[in-house]
C-alpha cells in the first residue's frame, strides 16, 4: 500500500514537473522510468490542466475584469505550461512541408531548429489562442475554459493508448496504460466537468474527440508516422478550435 502510494505522489509531482513550469524536485530513489508512476502521470495530466487553468481563473476573477488583464492571463496560462505543447505546432508544420518537399519529416521534426513556415504558423497560432482566450476570460467564461483545458489533455491520453507512436517515450507511456486507467481518466474527469456544465461538456467533448480523430488521421496519412509532437500539437488545436467556437456561439 505504501509503494503504491509513493508511486501515486511521484507519478503526480512527475505530471506538474513535465507539464507546467513548477519547480519541482526528485530524490535519486525516485525512479521515473517505472511503469507505474508513468501511469500515474499520464492518469494526473488532465489534472495539470484543471489546476493551471483555475489558477488563472482564481487570478481573474480576484480582480475586476479588463482587456488588460485578460490578455495578460491568457499569455500567463500560457507560460504557465512552458509553451511545451506550443513548440509542436512548429515542428509538425515544418514536417509538413518537408513532405511536401520530398524530405524526410521525422528527420525535420527532430531538428532543434525550425523553419520559417513553422515559426510563421506558431505566431498565427499564438495570436490567435491569446486572442480567443483573452476574450473568454474578459467575458468571465470561466467554466468553459477549465472544461477546455481538462478536455484537451483527456483527448492526449486517448491518443495515446489508441495509437502507435515513433517514440520511445510515448511508447512508454502507451505500455504504462491499461483500459482500467483510461477508464478511470474518462470517468473522474467527465464527472468534474459534468458537475461545472453538463450541456456545454458533452459538447465541447464530442468536437474534441472528432477534432483529435481527424486530426491524428491525417497527419498519420500525410507524415507517415505519429510521435510526442503530434500529441502536442492535437493538445493546441484542440484547444484553440473549442474557444474559437466557444466565442462564435456566444457572440
């Protein structure tokens, strides 16, 4: 019972490490390859994204709602996860077009450097997210943005334990997951967003999981492969189409 304990709060500290900018320390006994902790990461994950996302919403709400101070939140919510599923967006959109130029795409993914195609469709994308974003919060949609942000990191670990992955890691992570946790992630997360707005979380729900299908379809079509930057990358479209769309129904 202790160990399995242990492994929950290492798996835990592991998720916030990996996934925000919270400084977060191991001790050498804390072995992060383990099976049971990456499951217990990947199961927290959702969970990042319910904490990052309230934090903002705490902040906003705090104070008396400005254009200010919703563009700021929304860049914050932002760094608040290291941009660490922004910089997907760039490498998948590079790997796009070097296989459009008859390159090899996994080998242009890898590169830590990334093109003028890539950077030009982040700071599109960046734009865009801060700009939809800003406007959810200045309008004081605040259950609609934590459901969005749980939403988006549930459709990450769906990805993974339905897919197969040119990754090592990820290849990890997909052994670490048994329908037993993807039960338990789809349950306890779909009951915390029922409970904030059971209409608009089945919606946003049942978009997400055409948008992730869609989405990881093609690009296995058009790369030839699936890896850490297409789940990134699913993560950030996932979440700029559901506030777009969040936005044009409330206008």
């Amino acid at each position: 019972m202790f160990r399995v304990l242990k492994d929950l709060y290492v798996g835990l500290k592991f998720s916030f490490s990996y996934f925000s900018i919270l400084p977060i320390s191991f001790k050498n006994d804390e072995d992060l390859s383990k099976n049971s902790i990456l499951k217990y990461m990947m199961i927290f994950f959702p969970f990042v994204g319910l904490v990052l996302s309230s934090f903002i919403v705490f902040i906003h709400g705090f104070f008396e709602s400005s254009i200010y101070l919703s563009l700021m939140m929304a860049i914050f919510y932002m760094i608040s996860y290291g941009f660490i599923h922004t910089e997907a967006i760039a490498d998948v959109v590079d790997a796009i077009y070097a296989k459009h130029s008859n390159k090899d795409p996994y080998k242009v993914i890898k590169e830590p450097t990334i093109g003028a195609m890539g950077l030009l469709y982040t700071v599109s994308f960046l734009i865009l997210k801060i700009a939809s974003l800003s406007y959810i919060l200045y309008e004081q949609l605040y259950v609609e943005f934590i459901i969005i942000a749980i939403i988006s990191r549930v459709m990450v670990v769906l990805s993974i334990k339905l897919n197969d992955f040119k990754s090592s890691f990820v290849t990890m992570l997909k052994s670490s997951l048994n329908n037993t946790n993807i039960f338990i992630v789809f349950v306890s997360y779909s009951l915390i967003c029922l409970f904030l707005n059971s209409v608009e979380f089945i919606l946003l729900f049942l978009l997400a999981l055409l948008i992730t299908m869609y989405i990881t379809k093609r690009l296995k079509s058009t790369l030839g492969f699936l890896n850490g930057d297409v789940l990134g990358f699913n993560l950030e479209i996932n979440e700029l189409l559901l506030m777009i769309i969040t936005v044009l129904i409330l206008i």
